[in-house]
C-alpha cells in the first residue's frame, strides 16, 4: 500500500519506520529536511513537497500544533487541495476540536475519506508499536485505516463516527494524566513534609489502590524531580490543556481541575520550563511549600 | 493472644470477624450493643465497657472520626487509663495527624505500647481481609503489631518510626483516590457534552494507562451515576478532605487541588448528598454543566 | 464634524444620541435597521450600508463582540475598504487584545488613523455621557478622538500608544468587577448562614472600607437576588472573561481568580443564565450552600 | 468609668490610648509587661495579673488569636473566673466564630455581660480613634457597650443578638480586602506585562468604580512592590482566612475564592513571608508571571 507520512518529530519518526517494517510503500514529507534522511536510510522515499507526499493511497499527518495542521492540511498548497478523491487522511496529531471538525468538512467537500486516529503514548511506545489509540469518522474510512492503525499500535478504540470526537477523548486523556501529575505532586510535597520518604510512598501507591501507567510513570518522575530530558515537553502539555479548555468552553463544561492545571502550566512555562518534562508540574507543589523539607536522619522505610 | 477489638461499624465488624478465625481470643467493644451481638454469635466476648475491652495484650480501635477516638482513648473512663503497661494499642480509625501525635504521647507517658495503622480498602475488602494497611511506630511495637495486620490485610506497609505518619499517608491516600473522581468527573462530562459514551470512554481508559483499581471502581460509578448504596460515605471523605487540609496547613503546605475537593464535598453535602457514596462528588461536574447532554441515536462504540 | 456611528445597541444608542445632543453631524448604522430609526428620530442619518457610514472625518464603532467587530472592520465591504486615509475609526467595543492588535495594523497599512477606547459604564450611564474611557493609540489619533470622547464621557484615562492596551485595561475592569461579584456572593452566603442580613451587611461594606460603586452596585443586587432586567448580561461579562484568559495566555500570566470567575460564568451559562444580569455569578455560592438558610425572627439590625 | 484593658499590641495600645484621653479611669495588662509602661506614662494603671484587671465596671481584650484569647477569658486564672457577675467583658480581638461562641457560653454560665466588638482598621486608625465596629450580643450589654466603642472608633454597626455573628461579620470582612489583593495582583501582573504602567493603572480604577479604601490602600502597595513594614502582618491575614474557612465548614459553606486565598497565603508563608504586609500576597501573581516585564522606554502616561 502506498502511503505518505507528514511530521517526523520524535512521535511521527518511530511510527513511519514502524510501517516501513510492515513492508509498506512509505513516502515522508517533513518541514526540516534532515529528519527525512533517516528515514531514507530505512528506505522510506523523501517527498520535497507536501504535494509529493499526497500522491498516496493513505496518507498520515503527526503534527506539532494547530498551526501546523492548518498549514500542511488546509494551506494553499496542502493536503486537501493535493490529495486524490476518495484517498484517505489519518490525521494523528493532537490537535483542537474545532480544528478537526474543520479538517472534516474540507475533506468532506473534497470527496477525500477522513478520520481523526490521535495516540497515546511516549516516543518509545511508539517505536516499539505499543501505541493506543481513538479511532473516529465515518465506518467505511475507519475500516480503510484499521490495517495501518494496527500496525503502529497496540490497541484501538472507536469511539464516534465523527472525527474530532477522537480528539476530544485524546485531550481528555491527556488532560487526566496531567491530573495525576499534579495530585502526586501535591500528596508527595505534603508527606515528604511530614516525615515520609517519598519514593517508598510511590511505591506503596501503585502497588495498590494506583497501580497503573500513568502513577508508575510519573510517580518516581516527581519523586526524584528527574524532568530532563523530556519525553512529553511541558509546552506540549501547556498546548494540550489549553486546547481541551477551549473545547470544554465551547461545549460549556466548567472544569475547575482542568483550569487550575492551566494556571499551573502556565506558571511551570513562564518560569522558564518550557522544555522540561511536563511531570515537572508536579514539582511546583514542592516549590510553594518552599521546597524539600529539612531532612533528619532517614527513617527505615522497608515493607512486608 | 488475648485482642480487644472496639470499633464494629462495617470495617471493623469484619476485621474483627478475621481476628476470631484465625484463632485469637477476642473481647469486642462498641458503642451500641447491638452491633456486639453478630460478633458474639462467632465467637467473641463482648465487653460492657472500654475498660473491659482494655484487659487484652493487644486492642486495636477502628473507629469513625476524632471526636470518637479521642473519647474512647484518651477520655476518663478510656483506653490509656486500663491499658496495662506493655500492652499495644493498635490505632486503625482515619483520624487527624494532630490527634494520632496526642495519642502517641499519651500511651508513651503511661508505659504503653502504641501504632498507628490505617487501612485502605471498603466494606467487602475489610470482610475478606484484603486490606492494605500503612504502619508507623516504634520499631517493638511495629514487630508486636505485625502477627495480627496479617491477619486484617493482604499487605502491611512500614513507613515511617513516627506513628502520626501512618495516618498523614492514610489522608494522603484518600487526596488521591478524591482526585481520581474529580478528574473522572469532569472528564465525563466533557466526552459525554462531546458525543462520546462515558461508559466506552472508562473502558479504554482502564484498558490502558489508567488501569488501576482506583480507575476501575469509580469510572463505572460516575459514569453510571450509581451512588447508592454508599460503600464510602461522602461525609466519612468530606472529613478526611477536611483532617488532610488540616495537616496540610499545620506543614504549611498549599494544596490546590485539595482545596477544590474540599469545597466539592461542602457543595454535596449542602445538597444534602451525606449518604451517597463520596464518588458522588464526581458528578458535580455534570451538574455544572447543565446535567446529561441531550442524547442523539447513540454512536456504536466498539473496540477491536 | 462629521462621525459615523456603528453599533446602536443598549450602550451604543445612547453614546449616539449623546454626540448628536453635541451637535455633530452623525451618520448611524445598525445591522438590523429598526435600531436606527429611533436615532433618526432625533436628527441622525441613516446609513444603508457599512461602507455609506465610512463617508466622515471620524467613525466610532460599539460592537457586540469580536465577530462582529472583525466582519464590521476587516470584513469584504468593512471600514477598512471604505474609510478615507487619514480619517479617525475610534474602537470603543469590548474585543479581545489580539483583534484589537489586528484592527491597528490594518488601519495603519491602509493610512488610516485608529485608537482604541473602551468604556467602563451601563446603559444608564451612557445616556448620561458619564462613561469613563481607557485610550490607546498613536498621540496624533489620540488628540484627534479627545473632543468626541469629552462628549461621550465623563473623564478619559490615556493608558499607552498601542492601541491594544486600553482593550487589556479593559478587560481586567472587568475582571476586576466580576472579582467583587464574587467576593460578595461568597461573603454574603456565609454570612447569611451564620445568622446576619445580608442587605445590613452591605450597608456597613458600602460604609466604610469598600465605599465604590462597584461594591454599591452589586452588593443589593446579590443580597436581594434581583438579577433581571440585567444590566450586563451574564454571557456579555463571560465573554469578556474568555477574552481575558485569552490575553493571559498569549502572555504567560497566570490568573487563578480569573479562571475561577471563568469557570463560574461557564455554569451560570449552562444553567441558562445567559440572560440575566452579571452579578447572578455572585449568587451560585449560595446555591452551592444549599439555598437561603432556614431564617429564624430576623434580628434587628440598626447602626448608630 | 474603670475600665480594664488587656492586649497592648500596636492596635491596642492605641485603643487603650483613647481611652485614657476620654477620661476613663484605665488599667491595663499585657502578657510582657513593657508595652504596659507606655501606657502607664500617659495615666494608666497597671496590673500585674489578669485578675487585677477584672476589677473594672467593662473590660476591653484586643488579643492575638484564638490561643490567647482562650487562655486569658478562659484558663484557669482567667477573666471568666475573676469579672464581677454584672460586669463587662468586650472581645475586640479577631478570633474564630467557634472560640466566641464559647466565650459567650461561659460569661452567660457566671452572669456576666459580654459582647464581641471586633475591629476594622489599621494601627494609625486605632491610634485616631478612626476605627470602625462591629458589635454583637444582647441588647442590653450592646447599651453598655456603646460608650465606650463611641471613644475607640468612627461609628459601630450593630448586626446581630448572637455575639459571635460580629466574629463572623469581622472575618468575612477580611476575606473580601484578602479578595481584593488578589484580585488587584493577578490584575496588575496582566497589564504590566501589556504595556500598561501599573502606577497609572490604579489611579485609574482607584478614581472611578474602584474608589474605595481598600482599593487606594492595596493597589499602590502592590504596584510598588512596597510590603514593609506591614501595618497588618501575613501571618495575622492568613490566621483569618483559616478562621474564616473554619466557620465556612461549620456551616458548610463552599468559598473556593477563600480556598485559594488560603492558598496564597500557605505559600507566602512558607517562602518566609509572615511578617510582610499581607497586601505581599498580591505579589505572588506577578511571580507566577516570571517576574517582571523587561520594559521597553515607558509610555507616557497621563489623564485628562
């Protein structure tokens, strides 16, 4: 199957290689050139233009922001005015809601099949396929781009026949594990003050109640205020909850936890934190309480 | 090993249940008789008094709240005037930080042995005897205290020489699973308001980076909007909000997101929401944004 | 002089027929032209068309919101198109700062002059020509707008020489008035639930420490719940608040109170509040107390 | 008239000041017995027990907090064991609604009369007799007490029989100035970083919908950065908001606005701001901001 990959960040370079290695016929197309030659190596073909990179049976976009999408999908010389009729778009970038009901109804117009496919996972879930990922759009384009998706992850869910109800579950998502984030943040500052040891603490939770991903990932993140290097950027995140704040605005949804992550990553990017990992939001329950308390001599933290 | 048990609402019923199978000698105590009576049935004696109940090697207590603990512990007829030099004060109940310090001070005064080991887990998990429980103490009075927690709990945590910490992490713990329902809550809302299924949505939630138990017990709960009957009530997790912001002040330690929960738990239960189970505080987020979304022909959500 | 006006809604009619009383020459225009017809009542001209309400030295503009004021201004047939160079176009619409910073530099690409003057007033006050107004812009243009704005308000407040500041300046009144709704809707739940009157205690607010319109103008309306005829309605001042996080945002300034009013306004619009009076955000802390308390024989209350 | 006074703190010493100056035959107490002797210069006596003190007709008490205040009406040498029954005891100092109810309790249980009388105002106003009150409790030691708060302040508002109502009023009083520092900070760290002089921004609120005390005491403090020495300490502000929730809860109450002032003034603590002015909390805002804004040349700013 011929298909175009446009977007080799961190994300996007492990899910094309992925879908060289299914023997699929890959065309990449990124802004920064250089990124494409590594995928040439791996035998990927190297588009100039987005245009090349349309001339494709199915074509993956895993863009950084809103104005990228805008630019490569909708632009003068992009994806709708390039890609054939009845071609399909996997658009897996975390982008707005509204964006995607815009990419939706261009495509629509267009007679181009299209479906919003975002992930979840870091860069190395996806170079080693252990994506999850939302599915929507119409059922005929979601069955087009099953056998891709099976490919770069390890689990789909449909969720809605309409595109950008898949973004709206990504921002969700990401907007709840930046509430675990700052809720460990917050429990760790205040035991840590109050005379236990933070990384047995984490090791209680997720061997209980909190043993999932999301706490084993972060919980010994902010434990050890370990935030570089970052595997998700802290302007990533900002970005994410940003966008999942406009949608809740738009559908009049008041979500009080979701602002205070705002304020919060709001204050981690003006105080320099742009490029840290976006578990260093957790870490700035610790600052106000005025950092780590003063230590005495370590208790004997064992367990049974 | 002669144990006293005073304290038989639905945890301590079955802890105290698990106590007399695994052999030991129990004289139990509460406040209303009648309670007493089920305990008696298997096999234990029922003392008329506190100080009945303090003829023991080893009491432990599970009691409601602070005002109850500090009653039967500390008051004139209490545990630390009949507790016999040597002997071992269990302390279980979910009490404030400030009181299990006064606790502690008072048994050292008199000679007594004395832990803090508060428990995580509901009803059921109290009856089966899967509880985890934190312990923090005197390193003799932990070992003293660790025969019988086998026998109440599937795992025992040591954290810390100082018993009030036990019960900091117990506080701590129950910020975290409140944090769980808010976010769960407010993430509802929005994917319900944005076409999305709830009950879909907590699927692949669980299904991947959330699934832990916490996840798993209140998605389904706020999602299904099934908060009778109440297995924790939303005044017993009102007051421990309440005792953690308590702590949280006394370290000096600002907690945001506790804060919201706090006001929450003021909101349900001005609403007269005392009763329903605390994950009922995941549902505010539903109300404010003006209850359930008007339903369209629901979207098939399905999952390969 | 020749002025333009566009916009005669509640505020806007009034400032209209203000410069009229003035004796400028004045060309109105309003999308739906009954509004015009009571101007014209009063010696106005009546445009057909934006581009007819273009032909004047001088066109002030009062528009709803940023869509209205972006297709007025920017639009196909907009003031920008039609308004001669050198002619002054006086923003006085409540927009956000980057529209505001849109509308600047295409006045200027066009060599038009533009300054931005936001108003600070209700209806009532209007009428009156007893506005007070922020003004932003080049001090050529700023000289120019003086003697209108001297005739539509009752003082000017020169703020910067970029037009966007004053639209800043004016969203953070506002969220500095929305701020005081709050402040007193929660003082006024707790304080009528701990057995004081409400009116009373406003009396003794406005009497000492907090003795400005803002807090005499809200302070009855919450304390008697009387939130229609609004004012202000409440979508207009959630509105404003989005604008404000908006330019937080781009700005890196986080503003927790902000997001709490914003937060508020979301569930007083989903509640179906979009119509009342503003200050209705000031009544939802005592919804979330659980209504007016039982009142017991109203305690006389008197000052000396 | 004898009259006791106990607590020579800066507000008191100059409550007691007036009194001496009104004539009133003065003896007065203070835990260290230095700040006695100032007063002692201008004509008072000075006891050196509590119990000298309650030799009086009317006893005023302008203590720290709750500790105080209970140790001295309550302890075992305290006012309540020592005031003739008929006598006096008027409470002016800000302690929790709980503590006055009880102090109410204890005087009605020894037939003495007692009203809560707290304060508004700041040592220079209690020095000028320029204070305003707050007074509460039966009618009849109300008429007591009026004289008396006629010498120590501009004008008493009566606003309830129950004497803790006024504890009530006091702090929710403190809450709204709290309010309004946060308010004026997040506003002023927006504007500033907009290009707005913050010094003229104030004079702008200050000289329209915001010209009230509260506004033309804080909004120069806080764009100064000017937060020493404090004329009210953040220590004592933040002792109030914790009162304050206290009573909230009680009530049950939800103030999320009061929440995050709590929040605020946790952390101002913790970073070593207790003995700041409390208007320091307003500066916390701009911190969160990065600081701030580099400045370019300052725009002239001026009104006409």
């Amino acid at each position: 199957m011929k298909v175009g990959f446009i977007g080799l960040g961190r994300m996007g370079s492990g899910m094309a290689r992925n879908l060289l290695r299914a023997g699929h016929d890959i065309t990449v197309y990124n802004r920064t050139p250089e990124r494409s030659q590594a995928l040439a190596a791996d035998g990927a073909k190297v588009a100039a233009t987005v245009a090349q990179a349309c001339r494709v049976d199915a074509l993956i976009t895993m863009l950084a922001n809103d104005a990228a999408a805008e630019d490569v999908v909708l632009g003068p010389d992009g994806i709708v005015s390039h890609l054939q009729p009845g071609a399909l778009h996997i658009s897996s970038s975390t982008i707005s809601v509204a964006l995607a009901r815009r990419l939706a109804e261009a495509h629509r117009a267009n007679q181009q099949q299209f479906v919003s496919a975002p992930v979840f996972g870091r860069p190395d879930a996806a170079a080693a396929a252990r994506l999850y990922i939302l599915l929507a759009g119409d059922p005929a384009a979601r069955e087009a781009a099953m056998p891709l998706l099976n490919v770069l992850g390890q689990r789909t869910f449909v969720v809605s026949d309409k595109p950008e109800a898949a973004n709206l579950g990504k921002l969700s998502g990401n907007f709840l594990s930046a509430s675990v984030i700052e809720s460990l943040g917050e429990a760790l500052a205040l035991v840590s003050h109050g005379g236990l040891d933070p990384a047995a603490y984490i090791d209680f939770l997720t061997a209980t109640m909190f043993g999932a991903p999301v706490y084993r990932t972060y919980g010994p993140l902010i434990a050890q205020r370990r935030f570089e290097p970052a595997a998700f950027a802290a302007g990533l995140g900002a970005k994410d909850i940003r966008l999942l704040l406009g949608a809740a605005q738009d559908l009049r949804v008041p979500m009080p936890l979701a602002s205070l992550l705002n304020d919060r990553f709001l204050r981690l990017l003006a105080s320099g934190g742009e490029h840290l990992d976006w578990s260093a939001l957790g870490d700035l329950a610790a600052r106000d309480a005025g950092g780590q308390p003063v230590a005495g001599p370590t208790p004997p933290i064992y367990s049974f």
